[in-house]
C-alpha cells in the first residue's frame, strides 16, 4: 500500500523531496523498497504496521491494521454501510 501511494505522491509532487516514515522493524524492507524514490527514516512512535509519508504540503498516515480492522468490521451486519467511506475521509 505504502508503494502504490509513493508512487502517485511522487507523479504528483513532480519529485520533490519525499520522507517516509516507519517502525526500526519495516526500516529495511522498505529501505530496499522505496530508497532510490524517497528518504526513508525510522519513527519509533511507530509500530510495524503504519507508515507516515510527507512532503513540504503533504502528511499521509497508514495504519494497516486499522485499515484491516475497517474492511473486516464493513462486513459485519452491525456496520453502517457508510462508515469505510467515512474513515476513508480522515485518512
């Protein structure tokens, strides 16, 4: 997810200076990953499953267990249909 959404930043921002964030465990993943577009730094507020990525106008935080947690919970009959949409517009 975290490459798909670099990617795109990176179309969009015509290569600016990009940072993203992650835990000391993802720090060589996705160092092998994204280092040639991006400065990857290590976050120790972060756990393993979120990444933090920012430019000079732009902070994008991914957590995927919530996402996870989100997609899991709008298949149950207790959800509002409504309510993936609506943290789809906090993220």
């Amino acid at each position: 997810m975290i490459k798909r959404l670099t990617d795109q930043v990176c179309q969009q921002t015509k290569k600016q200076s990009l940072n993203v964030k992650v835990s000391r465990e993802r720090f060589a993943e996705v160092e092998a990953v994204l280092g040639d577009q991006v400065t990857v730094k290590i976050d120790p507020n972060l756990n393993d499953t979120q990444a933090e990525l920012e430019s000079k106008s732009l902070i994008v935080r991914i957590d995927l267990q919530q996402q996870l947690d989100v997609l899991l919970n709008s298949f149950s009959h207790d959800e509002q249909p409504n309510e993936m949409a609506s943290v789809g517009a906090r993220l």
